[in-house]
C-alpha cells in the first residue's frame, strides 16, 4: 500500500489540475471533458479503518449485507450532462461566501453502481445513485479547506444525487424504486489520463484509484438500440435498470413480503435441509432488501454526504 500510495502521490505531483487563486479561476465547462468515461472503483485509501466510502452499508465486510450478499462490481461514471434524460434542471443555485445566489450549471452526470450478487448468484441487487455534478466556485473549495482542512483543485464538484435506485433482479423485473434521501457529496479530481482518474473525498479526504472500462454508448445510439452488445457489458448494465420505471413503494412492499413469507414456509416446513437452508436465505434476504427500501442512502457514507430535504 505504501507504494501505491507514492505513485498516486507522485501522478498528483505532474497533474495539470491547480487550486490556483480566485483571479485564476477557470470558468471553461471544457475541462471537464476528459474526465468523461466509464470507471471501475479499483481502490480506496481512507484515513480511519471503519470508512467504507464505497458501498457503505452494502459492501461492509462485517455487515450484514455481506453475510447474504456478495460484491460483484462497484462503478462510478462520469457521463455527459443528461446523458440518463433524468435531470431535472438545466441550472442549480447556490450561496457563495457574500450570501449571494449564484447559478451554476452541471458540467457532467454522475452515476454510481454497486451489483451484488445471492444465492449463487440467482438474485442479482443492483444500488443506483443517479446525480448532478456542478463545479466548485473559489469560494466554495476555500470554505472546504478551512472547515476540513482539504485543498481541492478546479476539478472538484458537487454530486447533487437523486434518491438511490434499488433495483432486484437481473432485469429488474422483481423490484425496482427509488428510496431514500437525496444527498449530495464533494468529489475532487487530483489526476486524469486515459486509463486511469485518482479522485478525493471532499470532506474525508478518502483517495479513490479508478481504471477506465469499456466505451460510453452515444445516446443516438441508446434510443436506436444500436449499441446490443456494448449493453450487455458489466459496466452498462446500469443503462437499462435505471431506463426501467421505478415501481411505486406499496407495490414492492407486498412482493417482499410474499418472498419473506414463502423462505420462513420453507425454513420452518422444508422436507429436506436444502430447502430449509433455501428458505432461511430467501427470508433473511427478503428481509434485508425491505429494511433497505426504508432507510438505503445508496452506499454512501455520512462523513462525504450532506442530504437534502
């Protein structure tokens, strides 16, 4: 780990990316265009043991998400702004430090996948955390480093996410809604080229080593359905969960209720131990995905999240 670490610190060294001065600002959206792609979340750094910026709840080794659940992969990318069609607004307001309301406009979309796999791999659980992501002012990246102690660069941005997307199944056919707060979270870029970005929490200062994988599907081509094989790949699979509409809460509730049913049926009245083994695993699984559907925040951690009412 430790020469890892001094190569991230020494590709941050030769980076192109400044903290500059509110007189350099850069205030050209084009920066941000080659930090655009498709990203596997490859390693973190964090500086306490319990941190877990990546999956949160979800992929905690000691949780009990883990115990029924395995990681299959974790994504964050960075696609053109609106890429989804989902966002809501063309312009964000914000407050700078002389209390004066600002509009900024998203340079990109931000979208985190987490895919975890069940029962050997028969259920798939895929968290979607769909957002906004608008540059930082000077002023904002100066407020950050005098409450957190964290220089950030003019890379660094505000994720505004939706409420996270809980999705069951490999189609999402069994269950799919939105649930949870929305949230928003500070994302710096401290090193870009085209095969891998280093990212750093803005409040944690948690390092993030992500590699680039496969190609970002044109949207002419996602309406046109002429990307079939490009979709069936692991990285955009995300693409036709999230497309699906979400179902409402009351219709899902009664879904995991019938499944939690039928596992505890088996678990307790099972002829054989590989049907009440089944039906323990489905309960508790069942289980798990309606405490999710009540309190999920989409795998992220509350010291990088402020959420929004």
């Amino acid at each position: 780990l430790g020469r890892i670490k001094f190569l991230i610190s020494s590709m941050e060294k030769y980076s192109s990316t400044a903290t500059g001065t509110k007189e350099d600002e850069n205030d050209d959206p084009s920066r941000f265009n080659a930090l655009l792609g498709l990203y596997d979340v490859s390693l973190t750094i964090t500086k306490k043991d319990s941190q877990n910026p990546v999956g949160g709840k979800w992929t905690r080794s000691n949780g009990i998400a883990q115990k029924l659940l395995q990681t299959r992969r974790t994504f964050q990318h960075l696609l053109p702004f609106n890429y989804t069609g989902l966002s809501k607004t063309a312009t964000i307001a914000s407050i700078n430090s002389n209390n004066v309301t600002i509009l900024q406009t998203p340079v990109a979309e931000a979208v985190n996948v987490i895919s975890l796999d069940a029962l050997w791999g028969l259920i798939r659980l895929t968290v979607i955390l769909r957002g906004d992501a608008v540059p930082l002012t000077y002023d904002e990246r100066l407020q950050n480093k005098e409450r957190n102690n964290i220089t950030l660069t003019d890379l660094a941005v505000r994720a505004n996410f939706d409420p996270p997307r809980i999705i069951l199944g490999k189609r999402g056919r069994i269950a799919n809604l939105n649930v949870g707060p929305k949230s928003s979270v500070v994302l710096d870029t401290t090193y870009c080229d085209d095969k891998v970005r280093i990212g750093k929490g803005g409040t944690s200062g948690t390092k993030f080593v992500f590699l680039r994988c496969g190609n970002v599907v044109s949207k002419e081509d996602l309406d046109n359905d002429k990307a079939v094989d490009e979709l069936k790949k692991e990285e955009n699979e995300w693409i036709a969960l999230l497309r699906r509409r979400p179902l409402r809460r009351l219709v899902v509730l009664p879904i995991l209720a019938w499944f939690w049913a039928t596992g505890l049926f088996n678990a307790m009245m099972g002829k054989t131990r590989a049907m009440r083994w089944t039906g323990h695993a489905v309960a508790a699984f069942a289980g798990l995905i309606g405490l999710a559907v009540s309190s999920s925040s989409g795998g992220i951690e509350k010291d990088d999240v402020s959420y929004a009412n």
